[in-house]
C-alpha cells in the first residue's frame, strides 16, 4: 500500500476542507481502497459558530470530488439522530437534508451519522480489498482481531442508520483514544484523526498491516496456462440482451486472473459465495451466471428461475429487480460483464476483478465467506441503494 502523500502538494492546501479534499483524492487513487464511487469521507469544522460535519455528497467519487462535493450537515442534529431506538432510512435521508445549512449541495453520505459519532476532525472510510478480504473468510474475525488488536470491531450489520446505531451504543463507555480506528466486518475500515494526513496514514498503514499478513498467509499464484481462445460475442450478445430487454455492451475478460478462475473445479460452488462489500451487489448482483456444460439458453434461463425464486424467498413488497445476470464466468474461458453502456460493464468488471482475487485468498485463510444471501437481498433491496443507481 502506497502512501501517496507528498509534502510539495499539500503545501497548497491550508483550509480543513482543501485537505479534506486532498486526502479524499489521495484515498481514491488507490482502487485497491476504493472502487467507483465507494468509500467516504468527513471533516468536523465551525461555520457561524455552529459545529458543522462537512461529509462526502452522494454522487461524487472519493478521486474526483472537489470541495462542493461535500455537504454541510449540523452536528447536532447528526449525534440527536444517533441516539434514536429507530429510524428507517428514508427518514434518516430527509431529516440529513433538512439538517444541511446549504440546500444547494448534494445529499449528505448515508454514512454521515456514522461520521459524526466519531470525536475527530477528520475521518476516513475505504473498503479496502485486504481488509475485507482477511474479514471475508471463514476465519475472519479471528484474523481480523490479530491483525488490528486496536481497533474497534463491529459484527456485519446492514450500513446506513442501523449501523450509526450500532456504533452509538458500542461506543458508549470507549474511550476513543484507546482505538486506532474501525473495522466494519465484511464492509471496510475507518481512521480519524485532527490532522489530515495521520489520518490518511492511519489508513495506508492499517491497510498494509492487512496486505503483509495476506502476503504471508493467502498468497495467490495466478497461473495462466488455460487456453483462452474466442468467445462467441454476437451470441452472447444477443442472448443476453434479449433477457434483459435491452441492448447491452460487453466487457470480456481473459486476463490471466480471469483465466485461473473460471478453470476453478466445481466452478458454480466455488464461484457463487456472494460480493466483496455491500454495495457492491448493486452492480453485481450476489452471484454470476456459470457457464460450465449447458448451453446459453438454458443457462440464461435457469439463471433467472433462480433469481427469482431468490427473491420471493425474501421480499415483502419490493419489486422484482431484472432477474437477468450482470456477469458470467464462462468455464476454462473468460469472465464477462454486461452493461446498459461499455462504462457499465467495465465498472462491473473492475468490481469482479477485486473479487475473484479475494476470493481465491480467502479459500487460503479457511475458506471466502461473504454476509448471508439474506443480508445480501437486504442491501440489494435497499431503498437508498436503488435510489443511487437511478442518479
Ligand atoms: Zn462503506
């Protein structure tokens, strides 16, 4: 992990949020911390003598965002909100909006009563690929604890007001000098700090303490030695688009990691154990369609049968999602992803990308374990989520 902090650069930023700023773009460089935009970021400053959490907008990526990217929210209403027994998560959105005292600016992250709570100046929150690759697996909050035996470590819960709750009530009695930062199990990691830059440091360091221990105990060996000869692109094409119901844009993958993975035995078990951080399942889905021995018809249509049976298995009343596949793993092949636009499905493929090698870590460390299919239905049927792919 590579501090890219350079002392010459940040000469020229002195205000909190020109820093902030900084920081939040040093952190999106790294797509091994952050991959389009996930992530987010905070910084706790006074305008008109009111305490004011200046926190990532929604919409804006972590290596783009400028200073109007980041929404103006009062504290107060932020640490009132934090401490109530319930509140759905519409709720938490408006009463963030009705909270801001700049109207113009975008809507405040939903992590932002999560960034309240924490008595710093400035906090960090990536889901950085080791991190949630050590919490991803069976042994994983065994090694999660050995490898940051000062941070604080919250158990999987759904992101938004349940998990600012959470973090409420465990933080009750803490004293938050005692901690180096968070651990969200199976979503990310926070650090903080009142200065910018041992905050980003606090990351990078955590972040390589995860990618040492990874090295010394899940190290990969991508052998490329499987024949990856054409893909049959005009059918798979038409195929797919004909089950979504529009023309999609193909990313095909034969990297020599995609290779090693689809020639994976019992590719469908091996392949099919759910997404590296939440919201990722919003690109993704929770598991891809496997090609091993049927042919794309069947696959295509199967696929969808088990899609939605999915989802009756756990909805009350949302509505059906499209029940076509975002990627497929063509055995011995190729990994490929479909988008509404060539952008789509690069970003997909960025995301399995980060997965597959997780994946095969994890299977080092005892086994990848993701959050349940139940959990993943939640975050997939998440109101907010669906709201921010609309944008
Ligand atoms: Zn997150």
């Amino acid at each position: 992990m590579k501090n890219l902090w350079c002392d010459e650069e940040a000469k020229n930023f002195t205000t909190d949020l020109d820093l902030r700023v900084y920081t939040s773009n040093l952190l999106g460089r790294s797509d091994e911390l952050v991959l389009h935009g996930g992530g987010n970021t905070s910084v706790k400053t006074v305008i008109d003598g009111e305490d004011i959490l200046l926190v990532k907008g929604s919409g804006w990526d972590l290596i783009s965002i400028e200073a109007e990217g980041f929404a103006p929210v009062k504290m107060q209403t932020l640490l009132d909100m934090a401490k109530l027994k319930e509140l759905s998560d519409s709720d938490m959105v408006s009463g963030q909006k009705a909270a801001m005292i700049d109207k113009s600016a975008p809507n405040p992250s939903v992590e932002a009563i999560l960034h309240a709570l924490i008595p710093y100046k400035f906090v960090d929150h990536t889901h950085s690929d080791a991190v949630v690759t050590i919490s991803n697996s069976k042994t994983g909050i065994e090694n999660i604890k050995k490898v940051f035996p000062n941070f604080l470590i919250v158990p999987y819960v759904m992101p938004g007001f349940i998990l600012a709750h959470t973090i409420y009530e465990m933080t009750q009695d803490l004293d938050w000098s005692s901690i180096d930062g968070i651990i969200l199990h199976n979503h990310g990691i926070f650090t903080f700090d009142n200065d910018a830059k041992v905050s980003y440091e606090k990351m990078i360091e955590a972040v390589a303490n995860a990618e040492v221990f990874l090295e010394q105990n899940a190290r990969v060996n991508v052998q490329s030695s499987y024949d990856t000869s054409g893909c049959d692109i005009e059918k798979i094409t038409k195929v797919i688009s004909e089950a979504k119901g529009y023309q999609i844009h193909l990313n095909i993958n034969q990297s020599p990691l995609a290779s090693y993975y689809s020639a994976h035995d019992n590719l469908k078990e091996f392949a099919s154990r759910g997404i590296l951080t939440p919201e990722h399942i919003i690109r993704t889905k929770r598991v891809p369609l496997i090609m091993e021995d049927t042919n794309l018809e069947e696959g295509v249509a199967k696929y969808i049968e088990e899609y939605k049976a999915y989802f009756t298995r756990y909805a009350k009343d949302e509505i059906c999602l499209n029940p076509a596949p975002n990627y497929m793993i063509i055995k011995n092949l190729a990994v490929i992803s479909f988008g509404k636009t060539k952008k789509e499905a690069d970003i997909i493929n960025d995301i399995v990308e980060h997965t597959m090698m997780a994946v095969l870590c994890g299977d080092k460390l005892g086994g990848y374990k993701s959050i349940s299919e139940k959990d993943s239905f939640e975050m997939e049927y998440w109101e907010l989520e669906q709201a921010k792919l609309k944008k």
